[in-house]
C-alpha cells in the first residue's frame, strides 16, 4: 500500500484524513477528551460515487489498519488536541 500525504479535520471525537483516494474516520467511543482509555475505530468509506449518502465499515485487513494507524498517530501527534 503505498501512502500519500493527507489533511486531518477534527469535529469532536471524529478525525478524517483520505489516503489514496479513500476516505477514512477515526473515531472514539468516549466524548471525554481527557478519557486516554476510550475504544477507537478505524472506519473506511466504502460507498459508490453514485451513493448519495457514505456508507462506512471497519477496517479489517491488518496491513490496511497498520498503515492507517500510522497515518493517524502522525497526524494527531502534530495536531495541539487542547
């Protein structure tokens, strides 16, 4: 899988970058920003063109979520998350 550089948007507990032309959500089960135990979930936009609404689905290739995890831990660690 090869990476390409992306942007990071947050909107709460929510965090999206777009790698290789797909779009990806990171996601906390926690709305406590300080909860450093809280779930989160990688989520892939899996959804056609034609789709009017995004369809997501966890991430479950173990290459697939290791490369995206990556991704995310440099984003956020360059993001001031307070």
């Amino acid at each position: 899988m090869s990476l390409l550089p992306c942007r990071i948007e947050s909107q709460n507990q929510e965090w999206r970058t777009r790698v290789n032309g797909i779009n990806y959500l990171l996601v906390t089960e926690s709305e406590d920003e300080e909860d450093e135990e809280a779930e989160a979930y990688i989520l892939k936009d899996t959804s056609k063109a034609e789709d009017t609404e995004a369809v997501y689905e966890f991430v479950e290739s173990e290459e697939e979520l290791d490369a995206v995890s990556r991704i995310f831990a440099e984003l956020l660690e360059d993001m001031d998350l307070e």
